[in-house]
C-alpha cells in the first residue's frame, strides 16, 4: 500500500528522524523536549545547534543559511533528489518494518524556573569589549561566572519572563573549543524562547510607541545606554505569542545581525508583521559580518535615530 501513498500522506507518517536515521545521522542529535537539535546534515557544518527538528510539527529549520521546510524539502535537499525521486523513496520508507521508525516524541518536559541570584562579574573584559558598562551590566544582571556547572567558563545573562520574575539564565560560552562543539549559547532545558522577550518586562509599563528589535541581549544594553527602548528575540524567529506583545507598538525597528542568517530573518519577519497588519516596519541593514554591538555609540545613533527622532 505504501507504493500508492501521497506526498500529504507520507509527510504525516513518516517523521523526519526517520530520514535522519535511515542515513546514519540520528545519532548526532540530542533530544530537547518536543525538539531534535544537531549539526546541519544539508550543508555538513559542525555547530551541534544549528539545525532543528520540530517532531510535533515534522519540520526542520538550519539556523546558519539553509533555511527550513518540511520532510519532502529535506530529502530533496540531503540527495538531490526530484519530485518523484523524493515521493518514491518516502514511498519505501514507509513501507520498512515499524521498527525503524523512531518513536512519537514523547510530551514536553514542563520548564523548570531557576529563580535563585548567582554572582556574576560585571566589570569582566568581555563586556567592556562589547561597549557594555559595568553599571548597564549590573542592572541587566550580566556577567562572567566563575563557578561551576551550567555556567562555567561562560557570560551569564539573567533571564525573566514578561512580567519581571527572574526564570533562570543564558550562557554565552567563552572557550574556542566548546563554542565549536556546542555553539555559543545555552539555554536552559526546555526553555520557553517562543513566548518571552529578552527586556519586554523593562520597558512595558508602559510599553512605547517605538521598539527596537534585535537578536541578541547585547544590542538591548547597548541601546539601554543611548536611552532607545529594545528587545531581543534570543535568536532569529518571531512566533505568534511574541508577535501579539507588539499588537499595540506603532513602529517596529529591526536590527538583527548583519550576517545572512540575520539578513534573511529581517526579510521574513517583515513580510510576516506587513501580513498582520502591521505596516510601520522598519529595518536597519548593517555591514556584512557586523552585529549591533560591534559599533560605536556614534555609529548605532547614526543607525537609530532617524526612526526615533
């Protein structure tokens, strides 16, 4: 029967860890609650998060330039295969003994806040690299740690939800060998990113006519310090829950990294707000390779504060 199965119903049940197991590539991946999280099989990089597989959804997301889609679009994009290609070996996948398909994920741990003060240093060098003042940095409840655990050898970032409760914290690792291996940054297990906002809690009361949107929490301090209001996605999507915080904000400034990912995610998230109704979008294209935090305090009001003066 699995001969006649079409694309709609392949996609249904045949789950993308499937594809990844059926080539020898399941086991470079970890489990993280609804989600498979590993390096990206399309482009061959070695960034343990780059590539995401949302197993409720049987969809997959490449955070470093391949983009995302469904189960059709990455056979098509791991073989080179075409349509029929595609559809006919879906069509035997399907078709194998049950035991090699993975199993349906299993429910989502709840998230677990971590609500107790860690010491962290704010007068670190990192920060002051970053343009970060040790005042902005102690207000933001940013620094390096010294201890061990979640945090060692890393930038810990105080993270709240959106009515101010402190819920745990980010780690931005510092060590070579161990960005290589695990990315930049962790985030705690089961993290909720899709409906927080990195600062919303600060300046929500009331929340301005006028935001800027960045990617990373080091654009919000640096902002903070010229006295612009900002939030930061933690990453480069904008789900629903985060797009109904700004339902009442009449002009959006976009400000993410001025890498193709960042380029890419600008594009989108502004098609996606235009859709919904939102039409004072705004977007600050930065040089190739430079992040928000990489320019002077001249530099960024230069880019800001045409929109916001």
């Amino acid at each position: 029967m699995s001969r006649l199965l079409p694309f709609d119903t392949l996609k249904k049940i045949v789950p993308i860890p499937a594809v990844l197991d059926d080539k020898g590539l399941l086991a470079t991946f970890k489990r993280q609650g609804d989600r498979l999280v590993g390096p990206c099989p399309i482009h061959g990089g070695d960034n343990p998060n780059a590539f995401v597989v949302s197993l409720g959804k049987n969809l997959w997301y490449c955070f470093t330039g391949c983009n995302g889609g469904d189960l059709v679009d990455l056979v098509r994009r791991l073989d080179g295969k075409n349509f029929q290609q595609t559809l006919q070996y879906l069509r035997a996948l399907a078709g194998s003994r049950p035991s090699r398909l993975p199993l349906p994920p299993a429910p989502p741990q709840p998230f677990k806040p971590f609500v107790r003060k860690l010491s962290l240093d704010h007068c670190t060098p990192w920060l002051q690299q970053k343009g970060i003042t040790p005042i902005t940095a102690a207000r933001f409840e940013v620094g390096a740690y010294y201890g061990k655990g979640f945090l060692a050898d890393s930038i810990g970032i105080r993270l709240h939800d959106l009515h101010g409760q402190p819920i745990g914290y980010l780690a931005r690792r510092l060590t070579p060998a161990t960005i290589k291996r695990y990315g930049k940054y962790q985030f705690p297990s089961t993290f909720p990113k899709s409906t927080t906002l990195y600062n919303y809690h600060r300046i929500a009361r009331p929340l301005p006519d006028k935001i800027v949107v960045t990617e990373c929490p080091w654009g919000v301090m640096r902002l903070h310090q010229l006295n612009i209001p900002a939030v930061a996605l933690l990453g480069i999507q904008l789900s629903d829950s985060q797009y109904r915080l700004f339902e009442h904000v009449k002009d959006i400034v976009l400000l993410l990294d001025g890498d193709d990912a960042g380029m890419k995610a600008t594009r989108r998230i502004k098609m996606e707000l235009k859709s919904r109704g939102k039409n004072n979008i705004h977007s600050i294209c930065l040089p190739v390779g430079t992040d928000p935090d990489d320019l002077t305090d001249d530099e960024l009001r230069a880019e800001v504060n045409p929109f916001f003066f």
